[in-house]
C-alpha cells in the first residue's frame, strides 16, 4: 500500500496519497512503533505529500519529529537523516523562513558529499536545491556559481543532451538574464531549446518553457534595438553626418510562433 501511496503522489493525485499513505502509518506505528524505519519513511513521505499540498505546520511538525529520531537512532550524517534536513529545508522555504532553509540545504549537502561523493545524483540534487534558493534571495552570483559547477559535473556525468542537463542549462540561462547577460542568456536558451525539442519533442511542457523563455527575451532585444535606433533618429539632425546603425540581430526563432513558457528557470 506504501508503494501506491507513492504513485500517487507522484502522479499529483495528493488527497489519494495522503489517505493511504496516513493508514498505512497508523497501521505500521501499531504494529511496529514509531521508531521503526518502515514507520518513519511512511512518515517523511505522508511530510512530503502535506508539504505539495500546502499544510505547511503539519508538515513541519511530521518531519522534525522524523529528523530527531534519525538523528538519534542513526546519527546526524546518514542516508535517511540527511534527506530528511533537506525536506524540512524544503518547509522551511516555503515558509519564507530562508535563513533556516539555507542552513539546511548546506548541511544536506555537506551530508551527501560526505557520504556519497561531489558526483551522486542526491549530492547534485542538494546542490540544485541551494541554488534555487540562492536565485529567489536575488543571490545571483552566489547562484550562477553553483548552476556552473552543476552543469559541469552533469555534463561529465550524464552527457549534454540528458534531461537534467538541459534544466541546468535553462536555468542558468535565466540567471544570465537576470544579471543583464542577455546575449549570453540567448545563446544559451537557444541552445537548450532546441535539444529539448529534438530529445522530449516540441509538445512537451519543458521545451514551451524555454521557448518561450527565447522567444520572450528575442522581443524584448528587439524592442530595445528599434528604441536606439528611434532615439539615434532622433538626434542625427543635430550631428554632423550621423552614422549609419550597423546593429545585425543574430537571434533567430525556434521552431514555429507558438512557445510558451513558464519561467521555469527562474525556479531552477
């Protein structure tokens, strides 16, 4: 019954997960204690579920009562004690209470790193985690740092055309665009485009996003390019031989004129 309760969380059928997911932790607390590992994995999912859905205290409160009996009976650097900072983290964040978070993110990851190597899937993953808060704090050097060093040991890990990639890559796309990067952002979004519709296709929601993201950022270059130039209009009268503008756009569309896009990167 675990297992399904899992499925449906994943497939965001929460008020069915939750409602499995709470029997079988009254059924494994009878039957095995609180204490018990099948009982606190059913509890830091059952944590998770509260958390998409937005009871924000009950999730708190399920998954610190997690975390202090991981870290009693497995000790502060573990497989299960680790994650479990990293979903109230996650709480945390939601809450607006950022320092916490941060001080969380840092320990998960620290954690994995010491446990599992720079390279593991959950050590990226912690790494993502902190750099998405760093980008919602506005933190963006701090953030493009670790989105850089993400995307390196991805590429080294998985190749440059694995889905996961292509987030880093839209991601730090959005970064640079944040920093006034634009023609670095464009690059990179174009890039990133057009290898999700070649891998994912063009219908699926992650390619729309960074086309839209490209073709967003396109208009707005476009935008500021006709301004110089209506304001250079403006201003040959009174110059002497004004010059002509040689600005040449380079940024071509992706695909058709149907992108749409959700700011995904923004979110890491």
């Amino acid at each position: 019954m675990f297992w399904l309760g899992l499925l449906y969380r994943d497939q965001g059928r929460l008020d069915a997960a939750e409602e499995l997911m709470s029997k079988v932790l009254d059924i494994r607390t009878s039957l095995m204690g609180e204490e018990s590992e099948g009982t606190l994995r059913v509890m830091e999912a059952l944590g998770h579920v509260y958390r998409t859905q937005g009871r924000l205290v009950e999730a708190e409160k399920l998954i610190l009562k997690v975390l202090d009996i991981w870290r009693y009976t497995r000790g502060e650097e573990h497989k299960y004690t680790t994650p479990a900072r990293g979903e109230l983290g996650h709480i945390y964040k939601k809450q607006g209470r950022l320092g916490e978070a941060e001080y969380l993110f840092l320990e998960a990851l620290d954690g994995w790193r010491t446990m599992k190597g720079e390279e593991h899937v959950h050590t990226l993953w912690a790494m993502g985690d902190l750099a998405v808060l760093y980008s919602d704090q506005n933190r963006l050097v701090e953030a493009e740092g670790l989105q850089q060093r993400l995307l390196k040991v991805r590429r080294k890990v998985s190749g440059d055309k694995h889905a996961d990639t292509l987030t880093l890559e839209n991601n730090l796309a959005w970064t640079w665009w944040r920093q006034g990067r634009e023609e670095e952002a464009i690059h990179l979004m174009r890039k990133c485009a057009e290898a999700r519709e070649c891998i994912l296709g063009r219908d699926h929601e992650d390619t729309n996003n960074s086309l839209k993201a490209l073709l967003d950022w396109e208009e707005k270059m476009e935008t500021e390019v006709n301004s110089e130039k209506e304001s250079g209009s403006a201003s040959e009268g009174s110059s002497k031989g004004g010059e002509e503008d040689t600005y040449t756009s380079s940024y071509v569309h992706v695909g058709s004129d149907d992108e749409s896009d959700d700011g995904e990167g923004v979110r890491l």
